[in-house]
C-alpha cells in the first residue's frame, strides 16, 4: 500500500467526502485506497497485546505497534486486539509488520464486508460479524465487524467497538489447566470464534422473549402496536441472515480445509461451532416462518374484527331502519288516513313494531349471528 | 475435562444464572465446561444396565457407573441406558470411563442440540430428537433428546426424562431366536433409532386427526378458533421440521459410511429407517402445504362473509331509506302542500312505498344478490 | 423372517389395535414383524401366473403358493400377479420360495410406502402408486400400492386392490410378434411401470376438465362451491405429488444402474417413462401455480364485489339521508317557522330535494362509481 | 415397429377414442403403437427437401418418402423438412428408410413431449416446441412441437403445423457465402433451432407490450379487466415456462457433449442458443416477479378503493344521522314542548345544526379524511 | 463476418424494422448479421486509446481504427475504450484487426445480453451491466452494456453511452506508482469490472435512502404514492436481480480459470470483486424480503384502517338509529297517543334518549372501541 498515492486523490475524495459513511463510499476511489469506510466511534483505537503459553500470561496495552517488535518472543502465543478502527496507521504499521496483503488491510478497514474466509501463503483472514441486542432500541440489533488473522504462534483481531465481548476469553486465559494455554493459535482462534457465535445465542433469546407472548397475543388482541413489532423483528431478521449465515460456509471451508496452520485436533472444536452455526441458523429460518404465519394470523383476525363490527352495524340498522320508516309513515299529514283515526291505532303499530323487530331478531338468531 | 476449572468461572457463572435454562447458557462460560442446559426434569437420574448375547439376557439398575465396571464381559453386547440428566457425575464418569471426548460430552448434557452424527477414533455419537404428542395441552409436542453412543459391543443411550419410550425394545429383547438377540451392537443402535422414529408416526397420526375434520369444515364454518388451531399447527410443523429433517442427513451419512462399527448386513435395516425418515419429511412438507391451503381459504371465507353481511345491510338500507324520505316529504308542515288535501293521497302514496320497494327487490334480485 | 415371534407380542399388539389402520400402525411392535398395514380391501387375494415366451403364452389362477412350484419351467418369464394382501402366507410363502429380505416382506404389506427402489443381490424391489380418479366422489383420487419384484425370468407384482389396471398388458401379451414376448423380464417390468403411469396422464385429464372452466368462471363468478372445489383439486395435487415424484429418481436410478437385470436395449423404454414422469411432474407443478393464481383471483374478485356493493350502499344512503333530514327539518313543529307559511315553500324544497341528489348523483359520477 | 399390430387393438383403441386428443391419448395402448397424439391439424402433410453444399442449392417438393431414396447423394447437406404430422406413414417410412429406434417415431407423432434431447448410435433426436403469440385471441400463445433429428448430412424436421417459421432459414440458404451453406448438417440444425428460439423473444415482446402499460395502470384505475389479463398473461407464462425451461438442460448437454456429429467450431453457436435461452427465461421469471407484485398492488389498491368509499359513507351517515335525529325530536307531537313556541327556538334549532355539522366536519378533518 | 450479406437480406430486413429496437430485433434475421439492437444513443462513436507502462501514458483520441495500427507498440498495455455503438463500422474493424470471433462481435452490438464471460482461444469476452441511478426520473436505474475484450497487452471496452464511469480509472493511471501501472492488461480489466461493480453500491445507497424512510413511514401514513414506490422499488429489484445476479458465475469462473491471460497475483483482486458481487446480491435479496414485508404490512395496516373507519360509523349509526325511532314514534298524529297529553312526556322521552345513548356508549366502551 503505497501511502503517497493520498494526496493525489484527495481533491476527488473530498468531492465524495458527503456519502463516506455508506457501504459506496470506495466508489469513485482508485482499488487500493486505505480508508475507513463505516460508521465512525469516538473512542481512540486500543491495542492490548496477550502472551501466553502454558506457564505464563503476561497481558500488555501498549500504544503503537512499533512496541510490537520489542515483545517478540518464542514458544509463546501472542494475541494482538485491536479496538477501534479509527486510526488508520495501526492497521497500516500491522501490515507492514506481518506482511500482510493490501486487500486483507483494506477490508479491515470497511466494515461492510460479508463474512469470509481468505487463505494466504502465511496466514488466514476471517471477517465475522458480532452481534449485540440494543436493549435500549427498540427491537434492534448492532453488528460489529471483527477481523481475526490467524499466524503460526499470532492471532490478530481487529474490532470496531470497545466493547467486552472478548471479556470471558480473558478469563478463560487466567486458568493454566485450560486447554487454552496448552493449545496453539489455532485454537485461540476458535475461542474467539466461539465466543462470538455465542453472543448469537443470547441475541435469540431477546427474539424468543419477544416473539412468545407476541405469537399468544396476536389471534385475540391484534393491535397496531404488534403489527410494528413483527415488521422490527422481520427487518432484524433479514439483517442476522445477511450477517450469519455466510458463516455456514466459512466454518464448512475451515473444515475441509488442510491448512497447516489447523492442527487436526483443533478442527473438532471448529466442528462444534458450526453445528452452532446450524442451530443459529435453523432458528432463524423456523422465527422467519412463524412472523410469517403471524402475519397471516394477523390478516385474518382483522378480517374477523371486520366482520363482527358490520354485523352490529347492519342488526342495528336492519331493525330500526324499517321501523322508522313504519313511524314515518303515520308522521304523514294526510287528511285522510283513516288509521290515524282508530282508538286502537296507536297499540297496533306498537305490536307492528315489536313483530318486526323480533322477526328481525330471530333472523339474525338464525344466520348466526346473535 | 479438566474439573478444577469449575471453582474459578463460578462467580462468572453465577452472573449469567438468570438466563442458564435457554438456549444461551452457556454464552459466557468457557468452551468446555460441563453443565446441564436445558429443561430441568425434576426426577434422579436412572442407570439401566442389559448384557445380552443369543442365550441370555440380564437386566440390572445400578446406582453409579463405578459398578459398570464390574459388569464388564466378553461376548456379550452391553446396553447402558440413562434416563434423565441432572447428575452431571454419571456422564463424566461414564467419559472416563469409556474415554468419551469432552465435546460429546458437553453436547450430550446440553438438550439443545440439532440432531448429528459424529464419528470418532473408537466410536459414533449420535443425537436424536424424541417426540411426543401432548395429550394434555392444546396441540402440542414434547421433545426429548436422545444421545447414542455407539461402540464395539457397546451402545449408550442417554435419555433427557423417564418415560417408556424404549419398552418395545425390552419386549423384543426378551425374544431368543429375534435378529436383535443374534446382531451386534450396530442393530441394537437400528432398533432404537427406528423406535424413535416410529414415535413420529404416532405423532403425524394425531396431527391427522386434527387437520382432516378443520380442513372439511374451515370452509363452510370458519371461527377464530380453527384459527387459532391453524397457528398451533404451523408453529409445532415448524418445531417438528427443525427437529427431525436433519436426521435424513444422519441416516444418509450412515449409509454412506464404511466405519467399521457397521456392519454390511445391519446397514440394510438402517436403509429403513431411511426410508421411514424421508416419508416422515414428505408428511410434515405436506401438512405445511395443506395448513397454507386452509389459511387461503379461511380468509376467502372471511371475505365472503362480509360480502354477504354488508348485502343484508344494504338491501335493508337501499329499500327503507328512500321510503322514509318520502314518508318525511309528507311529513311535513307546509300550510300549501296539495298532497295532503287530495282524497287518495294517502292511498297513493303506498302505491309509490310498495312500486319502490318492489323495483329495488327487482334490482337487488337481478345482480344475483337475493 | 420367524414366525414363532408372533405369539409373544399377540397381547402388545393387541393393545395398539385401535389404530392399526393407520400410518403409525406398526409403532411399537418390533421391527421384523410381518403384518399387514393400510386400508383393508375385503376381498380374498387373488394369484395369476402368466408365463411366456416368444412362442406360447399360458395363463393360471392358483390358490396358493405351493402351486407355483410345479409351474417352474426355463425358457419362460414368469409373471406372478397377487391381488390383494389380506393374505399374509401368501407374501410370506413367496419370500421363502423366492429367498427374498425380510425388509422387503415387510415393505409389500405395508401399504404407506413411499415410491422406491432397493436393489438386493438376486433381485429388485420397486414400489409404486398406481393412482385412479374416483369419479363417484368430488374431485378425489385413490391410490393403491403396487409392489413389483424382478428377478432373472421372474416378475412378481403385488396390488392392493383387484382392479384392472393390468388388462391392457394381458391384451398386450396375447401378440405373439410385440416385443414384450420376444425380450425379457427387464421389459415386462417396463411395461408394467409405463401402464401404472399411463393411469396418470388420465387422472391429469380429468383434473384439467375441472381446472380449466374454473379458471374461466372463478374471475367473473366466483362462489363458495368454487373455492370447495380449488380447495379439493389442492388437497389431491399435495397427495399425488408426494406419490409420484420420488418416481423420477426411482428411474433414474435405473437409468444410471449397471444391475445385470436390465439390458443395455431395454433401458432405452425405462428411458421413456422418465420422460413421461417428467412431464406428470411438471403438470403437477402447472396445477399447482393455477390453482395458487386461482386463490389470488378468487380475493381480489371478492374485494371487486364488496367494493361495489358498497358502492350501491354509499350512494343510496349518501342521497336520501340529507334528503331525509331536510324533510325532517320542515317536519318540526316550531311555532315560528316562517318558510312553512310562504305560498311557494313546497314547491321550492322540492327544487332543494332535487338539486342535491342531483349535484350528488355528479358527485358520484365524476367518481366513476355510476 | 410392426405395423401388423394395429388390427388386434383396434377394438380396444375404438373404445379409449374419445379422450384420443389428450395428454392421456396412449393410456390404455401397449407401448409401441403408432398413433398421431394431439390437435389434429386439418392440413395433409407436406414434404420439401432441401439439398446444398457450398456451390449448389436445390429444394424438391415431394409426395411420399420413396421419392427421397432417388435424391440420395453425396457431399450435400440434405434437410427434409414435414409440415403436418396426420400421415402416419410418412414418419413409418421414414423410420424405416433411416433405421430410426420405434420410440423416437412414436414420439415425433405424439405432440405432448416434453422438449428433450436423445443420443442414439447414429443420430441425435431433439424435440422443441415453437411459440408464437396468437394475434386475434386475448393475450394467447400457441405451441407447436418441432422434432429435429440430426445424421451425418442429414436433418429431418417434423413440424405440426405448416407455417412460415423456417422462413427466414430459406432465405439464408440461398446466401453462397453464407457460413450455413459451408458449414455442415450440425450447423443447419444449430441455424433451425436459433430461428425457433428467435420467435421466443417475438413472443416476449408481445407480452411486454402488454405488461407494462398494465404495471403503469393498475395502481391507479384497478378494473376487472385488468385482473382478468393477469389471469392470462400468469397462465400463459406457466406453459411458457413449462415448455422452455427444458431447453436450457437440452443446450447444456450438447456443450458438454463429444458426439461426433457436433464439430468443435459449431459448438461456439450452440452456445449462443443457450444463452438466448437463459435470456428468455431470466425474462420469463422476471415476468412471474411482476405479475406477482401486480396482484399485490391490485388488492392493495383494492383496499384503497373500498377504504375510501367507506370514508365518505361514515362522513355522510355520521353528519346527517345526528341532524335528522334532532329535527326528529322537534317533530314529536307532545303537549308540552317549551321549545316549539320559543320565539327563536326555530333558528336556534338552525344554530344547532350549523355547529353539529362543523364540529363533525372538523373532527374528520383531523382524522385526515377530507 | 461478410458485409456481402447485407444487400441480399436488406427487404427483409426492411419489414422487421419496426420492431428493430426491442429485445426480438433479430428474430427473423439470419444468424451473423451485424446490426445494433437496443436504444440509440444520439451522439457520434468515441475512440480512446490509453497506452500505458510503469513509466509513461499517453492517451489518444482517434477518429477511425485505421489509426490503431500505428499506434502498436511493445512493452505497452493499451486499452482502447469505444463510447457509443451506433457506428458499426468501428466494431467489425477492430474484429478484422483483432481476429475477434464473429459471434462476439454480434454480442457486442446487441446490448441485451446477458453478463457473461467467453473464452476463446486468444481473447476472453466479457459482457457486463454499468448501471446508474436516475436522479431526474421517480425511482428509476438505468443500465448500460459494457463490453469487454480482454488479450495479451490489450484491453477493449464497448459501452452504450459516452458517460463519465471510467473517469475514476483514467485519474488512478495518473499515478506512476499504482499497482494499475506496473501490473498487466488483466489487472487493468480488473479495475474495468471493480469501477463497474462499485457504482453498484452507489445505486444501493439511492435505494436505501427511499427504502429506510418508507419502512418507518408505511405502517402509520399508508398512502397511494407509498405503494406506487413500492411498486417502482420492486421492478427495479428484478431488473438489477437479472442484471446483476449473473455476475456471480462470471466471477466465480474467472477465479476457477487457468487461463494464461491471467496471472495468479490477479486473481486475489478479482476474488475481491467476487465479495463485492456478493455483498450486493445479498442486498438485493434483502431488499426484496423487506419489499414484500412493507406489501404485508400495508394491507394490513388498510385493513385496520378500514376497521377503524367503520367502527366510527357503527357507533354513530347505532346510537342515533334507535334514537331517531323513538323520536318518530312520537312524530306521529295517531289521535289517541296517551303519552303526547301527560304533563312529563317530553322531559321522560329525553330522560329516554339519554339512558338509550349512553347504554350503547357502555357497551361500545366494553368491546374497547372507544
């Protein structure tokens, strides 16, 4: 990536400079222009630098690669994080110091990407997905982009947030018994991997809390309120199938890949992961099914709704319409209506009406309908 | 499974406790820490022990795997079956026992697994999902998972509660001269997956005998609660689909396989099951197609219904209201309105109430409405 | 397959016969048991033995099986018809003078078999559906399961029923110089498929005489017999495709197979008959997309006529209810109501009456509703 | 196919003859009997041959296929072309004169074929149907089975009808230069099955011109008519697709095929067909797509219409039923009614009504309604 | 390709012409005529010639091809860009001088192709869609075909239109250091297809921004325009689904190839191509997933509007029917009417009205409608 290529571009760049937020914002750029494309987060970028083998841990957060070099060691395992994307030069100086390709360092940097799995001569690059349900939004769920590249004895992830879904990692770190510190990177690898997949749990149980009582309710209280509901939880659930499932592929790959870098044991545990993948996207599809059959459910109870409040509009005309019509006719001012004239008159039209009005009623009675 | 590591995430644990009986549970905990997920059946777990070859048959209920040990023999085929799961201990043992790799481990104790098949060095490890129509609650299936071990002259089976699913198969043991006394413990393994599978049958049986009387009466009688039948239907075809289509790619696997624990002559057997599978998957596939039917055709019915509501009412309206009207002309109080004076006004003015509502009837009669 | 097992489970069996005629009906009985599943067809089990050559060509009825053994001759294709499978000897006594799997025994009887093919050492088995349009009930089709066994010289069919499906192949055999006297067993199993699928094209044709003037009905009449009748039509479209697609890789697993049964000439036909599932299968699949756009059509011409009934009521009750209270208000009894007094008032509320369900008659009419 | 089978059947066939025009024409007939299935097309068969290579072109019109045995020679492309398939004889003759295999004739006269491509020892079989879009019925396309057999030199081509679809290839062939007229009978059949193809699009244009005018109207002047021509064109798309989709397989295996009567260099051409074929049907697919969307915004639209119906019926009723109740009340005949002799009481009452009317004006105003 | 041809075929032709702009235009036309099929594009053919290597650039603007050949030079990458195909002339010159196969030359004219890629023996074609969005008209993209030829030190484009998409190359080959100046032609082409495919992501950005504001507004506000876009969004989607979705294979054959014109350090960028083509298929996919939920949700929220519109008439209709009624009872001039005479019937009937109305108010109250 040559960094003097900049400033030539930077008159056309400033012109796009009003859409670089959205997943076009290379477009109109020349392919090899590192640049971090997504939203922007505030916080600094954060490195924190783990070395570990079975008999010791030593955990640094240091400030910029070039003290990187100065913890080069053998027999350890080194996991570099990265939290942050803003600053472009730590995932530059990274590159340069790993050699790393230029594409791999590029989509680091823009977090639009599909997840994927890209084998190079001396390392592996995966894009994942992290997910996080906003408990504040309402139904709505966050993605993180997190770039993992796996070395002989490294494994590098990159993150967009500071945030503590590697925490249990760290903890896990702390036990020396743990097959964590007697494995190689391989396996840190798919801790990491583990852990991510296992935030896509918990992110379902906020759509089973939701979708449960929602699936009782709808048949018998359909409101407005539920209808917005289901349309949340559908949108989120394209967007988790976007983001999940390419995963179902890069897991496969791993599988029958015979990369060095996995060590025939580890690639049990990776088995493991995509059985979760498989969960994860079974559920997927089955809540994708029943928001559908909801809408369904939805559609008719309306229809149902329709249905009973015509058929209180239409007894209550049906009977007093003839009805008046029946008062209005001896509200005439004829002169000759001799009826008017009658001593029973009066009494009569009274049994007329209460006749008509209970015949009506029995009709209804009979159609079903009271 | 190292079981030092508990002691450590215990507080980690502890934290996550609220949510431990979902799907996530065990984000957050270190991979490989052995813990119940799932529904807790409240009932201690049961170990039954049968050692039988083509002369004898011995049935003993131990209390811990320690005694297993000593029931150890040559020539005869060893069938441990535990029913329930809350003892953690009598998995781990039974690991150590027979050398178990943890993640089977792991995955026999959380009841959330995908139906698999998973093959190792010196055994096969297979999930299946029990089924079982709720009698008891409206339109519903229970499931139960079922782990096989399945080993030279071994199977394992691990049941989540204490039900008499495996009866028939303790009848068919007690028959000398039955293939299941002659066979080894592949078709020990045939016999108790086809016992499971004939469940789904019973299950398909009960959802015929509620879908077949809706189907014959959603169309002339449609009401909210076929509708609601018509939701619980869907939602447990769908449950029923995740659970028992990926075991057509279990048994495919089998078929396929050439591990040693097969033999040629029982691998024909499983080719029923097989079979059994895919007419289990045709069944559910056209149970969703048949409940779709019926949601178009309740909404039709629906929609044909308010047709003839709102015909009722606007028969009744489109007659009655021009009467009134002119049963209002008349009455009112103008001092010049010749009418009222003429001797047959008021005679004639039934004649223009019975020509109106005549003409209307004829109307209404010829769009086909009455 | 030991008959002695019967006994022992009588008492079992006995206990689960209340559902034995359903799919579920062997659940619970060991696998291995010989027993007859499905609807029972009263009548006794008829066996025909047609044997042939290039030259003769001599037809038997026998009673039972011992017969058959006199009647074994080389040189000759024997065809074994069996109608009926009340008779559980019958297919058992065939299993043991023909060596045939147990598995297969089993599958005969049981009459919910999915269509398939299972190739055995000496022999092949195929089931099939052979499928009828009942013409006395509405818009029904009956299925019957046709099992067929080829063997070097030997084909031997099962059928459920006593029907005459087969008679165009007895019509056929009688002619000395067809090819079905002159090549082997291999094209007699041929002709029997292309018979039990040239039934489908018939029960395709009266499925068209149905569809095709509902299509042209159901836009401009549409009633409730309508949508009983696409509702019937869908009902059989799920049912016969669950029957007869798995046919199409019945065949071509045949087309592929290098079994010695079939000669290289002779999978030519076979090669026919998969062309003609094919099409049944698209025809299906055309069917099925109709009658789905038959649905559509069916709502939309009921939101078509609701829309114009409401329409009538809007403009009736839009033109006479302000007439109505304009007569209302001169109906009051107000001392001082001036306008009752003027010599030209009636008149002139007539001019009112007239002018505002005119201006409202254009009012509706600009509205395209009139 | 021996010709001395007919008299036995004929007995049998008489009585199947009145369903001889369906898809069903050959159930009940043993396989191999010669018979014209389908429309009967009034016209007598026609016979041209066309004979060429790079220097000569001559065309014969014949009356019967021995004619064809004087025209035999060599280094000439011979293309024999039948228009009308009533002649039985014609394909028998021909069968004959080129040792054609019996099935392939009986399907060149069974006009139901599904378009499929079959490799014989000496020839190449293909059938494709021809479309065209019928002018003078509403939105109707007519299908023609077109059958193609390629020899070494040779193409026979049996057409149904007698129309002027092969026009613009005789056209072509009077071109010397023309690759046609240098190339061989591979590239002639390439040459016949573009022109076919070339009238999909013919077709598509038509449908086009239809369905787009229909897209910009049906949003906002929904008619029945319009309902009625997506009933049509969606009918009409089914068989389309039913009748192409085939074609892309059939191309497939010509490009991947070594026959040796296909030429590497003409395979290039082959190509071309196949990807016009994916064109068209890409296209027929998109058609689906938009006819599906149509019948969403018919019924939404429909919803529309009666939503504001409604609206103007609720403003109507909701206004004057009020108005015509107070003018109701001060119609009533009672003794003591202070109001009525109020010197004001009558505009009051006039007040009232102005206030009552703008008050529920204002609160449909808010609503959004007016 | 021999332009003798065209005289011959010119009245021919002539009688086609009126149809000559749509995607049938050379139905009926022999195979190998050259002719330009699709819109015309007024403005006169452009020629650029880029010639360029690690050290120089130099860029031409030619009138005729005949130019071309003096401008050959070794050690140069040349790109020859053709804006606009109304000029024939340019396209069979630079076939003649390039040995271009004609069928690729026909396919380059004809700009309803498919995207795709051939390979021939000293070239690779490849046909792909440039496409826009049109800011001016109301959701509407449109596409251009860009054709490109890929040898040995050369590269030509085809397109449509003479616009500015390839601006962002020419300014990237400004720069002596970029990887586009020192790699080869293939790299070149990849730049070709990476610009194309970016301006992708600008027309998702332009549909995202009318599809988020939709998706919040269609629940609350449905309205007729809503659904027109909806509509407009849809057709678009199917266009771009066609026009882009073939990409997928193209790409997916390139990184498969071993064609020599492509070194094995390209590949890589081209691969990054192939996850942008994913990225965006996956969007249009899940454009068309919320496309078809806003469809559900707008019927359903027309329905629940409809429900609301009729409830308000129901209420008001309910409660004043009856009172009207009761208010004509004692409209009427029966001569023996006890009430009208008692000193309390006016206020009673009041006390009446009020009871009666708030009755109904209660009970509408109590199914929670008001």
């Amino acid at each position: 990536m040559n960094s003097k290529l900049q400033p030539i571009y930077r008159s056309y760049q400033q012109a796009n400079k009003a859409v670089l937020n959205s997943a076009a914002d290379k477009s109109g750029l020349p392919p090899g222009t590192l640049i971090h494309i997504g939203e922007k987060h505030e916080s600094k970028s954060k490195i924190s630098v783990t070395q570990y083998n079975a008999d010791a841990l030593i955990t640094h957060e240091i400030d910029s690669i070039a003290e990187l070099k100065h913890l080069k060691k053998t027999g350890v395992i080194t996991w570099v994080n990265v939290d942050g994307l803003n600053d472009i030069h730590i995932v530059e100086s990274i590159g340069q110091e790993l050699n790393i390709h230029p594409l791999v360092l590029e989509d680091i940097l823009s977090t639009h990407q599909r997840p994927k799995l890209e084998e190079y001569e001396s390392f592996l690059y995966m894009v994942i997905k992290g997910i996080e349900f906003d408990q504040e939004r309402n139904i709505s769920v966050d993605y993180e982009q997190i770039s993992i590249l796996l070395l002989v004895d490294y494994v590098i992830t990159f993150k967009e947030k500071s945030d503590n879904t590697f925490d249990p990692i760290y903890y896990y770190l702390q036990n020396n018994n743990s097959r964590l510190r007697q494995f190689g990177s391989d396996y840190l690898a798919y801790v990491i991997l583990d852990t991510i997949v296992d935030e896509y749990f918990v992110v379902e149980d906020n759509l089973d809390e939701i979708i449960d009582p929602l699936e009782e309710n709808i048949l018998f209280n359909p409101t407005k309120e539920m209808l917005q509901s289901l349309q949340r939880i559908r949108r989120n659930l394209i967007s988790m199938k976007r983001n999940i499932s390419p995963l179902r592929e890069l897991l496969a790959t791993i599988l029958r890949s015979d990369n060095p870098l996995f060590q025939e044991k580890t690639l049990r545990y990776y088995g493991d992961v995509y059985d979760h993948i498989l969960r994860v996207t079974d559920s997927l599809e089955s809540y994708r099914e029943r928001i559908s059959a909801m809408h369904d459910i939805y559609l008719s109870s309306a229809s149902n709704k329709l249905n009973e409040t015509m058929k209180i509009l239409t007894i209550f005309a049906s009977i007093f319409i003839p009805l008046t019509f029946i008062a209005g006719v001896y509200g005439m001012n004829f002169e000759y209506m001799p009826e008017l004239k009658w001593r029973w008159g009066y009494p009569m039209i009274w049994v007329i009406f209460i006749t008509t009005s209970v015949g009506l009623l029995f009709f209804f009675k009979k159609k079903k309908w009271i």
